[in-house]
C-alpha cells in the first residue's frame, strides 16, 4: 500500500471524530519527547527526513510509505544504541571480573531494548495527543502520520512493555526479586515521560529519566544480573553512558528548541537556552570520554579500559556541530553521538577484555 502526502492527509482529516485520531491542544506542560532521539524517543540516528528543516505538519507523509514502514520507524532503530550499549558495558565488567552468566545476561539485553522501542511508542503517541506533532523539523511520526492509527502505536508500546514486563520477571527470579521493582519503574518512566496529566518529559527532567534508566540502571543492573554484585567499576561506567545518552537528548532538542518553545514544551534546552545547553552537552561528553580514566587511576579496572578517549576527537566533532542551527547538521550531530556511544561501549570492553 502507498499513500502520497496529499491521501494522508485525507486520512487524518477523515479520522477527527476518533479521539484517538484527533490531536489534543497543546499541553501547558509541554517538553520533551520527539521520536527519532528520544531517551527515550529521542536518541536518533534515524536519516534526515525529505521534509528536515522546515517543520511538518500532520499528515504531511513522504510519499509511498506503509503503514508497516511507518511502524518501523517509530520504534527507531537508530535509538538502539542507548540500550544496547550500556548492557554491553555492564557485561564487559562482568566478563572481566570472570563471572559471566549468559541467560540472566540476555535477557537484561532484551528488557533493555524492549524499554526502549516502548518508550519511543509511547512518546510517539502522547505527543500525538498533545498535538505537540504539528509541526516536525525531524522524522515521520507514526501516531500523526495519518497511516497509522494512534490507537495502533498504542498498542505497540503496550506489547513492547509486555515484553520487557515478563522477560523482566524472569531474570528477576533468577537474581533478585528486587529487580521487578526497578523493571516496574522504568516501564512506568517510559510511558511518564510524554505521557500522563503531567509529564516529567515536558517539565524539563528528561536527562535526568535518561542519566538514571539507560545509564546507570542498565549498566549496573546489567553488571549485577552476571554477578549479584555491582562494583565499583559498573558505577563508572553507569555514568559514562548515562551522560552520553544525556548527550544524544540534548542534542535532540536543541534541534527542536524552537518548535518545542512555540508548543510549550519546557525541555531543558527550552529552559535554559542554545548557550548553555551546548556547553552541556560539551561536558556530558568530555565525562564519558574521561571517566574510564578515572577508574584506571582508582584501580577499578586495567589501563586498556583508557581506550575509550579514542572517542575523543567525535565527541570534538559532535560539539562543533551544535553550533548550527539547521536541522540537518543537528541530526548528522544526533548520528554522529550514537555512534560515538556504541563506539565507547565497544572500547570499554576490548580494553577490559585484553
């Protein structure tokens, strides 16, 4: 099935008497919460939309793209990396402690991803409802798109909670009960984050979700799982992805600053300027780069782990970029920090692992 802009548009329109097709007006609590780079829904690597740049209205689809298509890109694949890299990280301090077990570890992989595509779901379709959509400067929404129902995208974010849900249960009962708990809770923050009468997204406190959930609670929820411990060593290397996934956010909406300004949404950037927030992200990633060091210098972990200041002259690069003001060379940015975090993860464990 194909749909040009103009039958998508059709479709939306056709669609207002369904709540679930109508967007809301825009909340006063407005913030974070775009789907390609979202940490949630707004780590992004995702390719430059046709219509980068210049805002997009719902319903204005690129042409010939399914429902199925529609679907896959909103789970944003390119957002991976902020849940896969940090399990990876947590492992690699498990490995080289010698104290490996591999299903408990797989399935804190699955939790981590199945977290992640419910997030950029479930922001996908609270934004729908907020009508915080109307005017994109980044990828195709899928809940506003008008080829996908809302309530569909719905019902995804739901199914990849389930997922993570009863994976999550049963690495508890292989480890700890208490890990249901802290399962409970990042479930519950995925879908807090966009969605609910006030969403903590939109206050301003997406970094904050970001540092906690896909930094410091994979990796040394990750570490833990292997071990039932969590030394030192898995702290550290919690923070360093948990700012670089800080970065990737922030980057995202300084993209967005000034549609999310226009539609209330109070996202740090909005709060606190381009300034000061490209000065953030600069420290978010001298933290990462540096961090390891740190560990090497406490004796937490063997020289080699310091290979991850090879990242270094992306993180330069990253930074430079966020001084324009166009969306495409902040998504370039936005790949570019994706890249760099699988590329930190993948350093931390060689350099542990030799």
């Amino acid at each position: 099935m194909t749909l040009t802009s103009r039958s998508a548009s059709q479709t939306l329109h056709a669609s207002q008497g369904d709540p679930d097709h109508s967007p809301a007006k825009s909340s006063p609590v407005e913030g974070d919460g775009r789907g390609d780079g979202d940490i949630p829904a707004r780590l992004s690597g995702a390719p430059p939309s046709p219509h980068e740049g210049k805002g997009r209205s719902a319903g204005d689809v690129p042409p010939r793209l399914s429902a199925a298509r529609v679907t896959w890109l909103a789970a944003r694949p390119a957002t991976l990396a902020a849940s896969v890299s940090p399990v990876l990280a947590g492992t690699a301090v498990a490995a080289h402690d010698h104290r490996l077990r591999a299903l408990p570890g797989l399935g804190a992989l699955l939790v981590a991803i199945a977290i992640q595509v419910g997030t950029n779901y479930a922001n996908d379709y609270s934004d729908h409802l907020r009508g915080a959509d109307r005017r994109r400067v980044g990828p195709l929404r899928a809940a506003s798109s008008g080829v996908v129902p809302p309530r569909h995208v719905k019902r995804a974010a739901i199914a990849a909670f389930g997922v993570a849900a009863v994976v999550g249960v049963a690495v508890s009962l292989a480890t700890t009960p208490l890990l249901m708990l802290f399962g409970a809770l990042a479930i519950a923050a995925g879908w807090l984050y966009t969605g609910g009468p006030r969403p903590y997204g939109y206050a301003g406190l997406g970094e904050v979700f970001v540092f906690l959930f896909f930094g410091l609670l994979a990796t040394v929820g990750t570490t833990y799982v292997h071990e039932l411990r969590t030394p030192p060593a898995a702290w550290l290397a919690g923070c360093a992805t948990g700012f670089l996934a800080c970065a990737i956010l922030a980057l995202n909406n300084l993209r967005d600053i000034d549609t999310d300004a226009e539609a209330g949404k109070r996202t740090l950037a909005v709060r606190v300027g381009r300034r000061w927030t490209r000065i953030l992200i600069a420290v978010f990633l001298a933290v990462a780069v540096v961090a390891p060091a740190a560990a090497v210098a406490f004796g937490w972990v063997p020289p080699w782990a310091a290979l991850t200041v090879l990242t270094f002259p992306m993180a330069v690069a990253i930074w430079r970029a966020t001084a324009a003001t166009e969306a495409p060379a902040l998504i370039g940015a936005l790949q570019r920090a994706a890249r760099m975090e699988v590329w930190w993860a993948l350093l931390w464990t060689l350099g542990l692992l030799l």
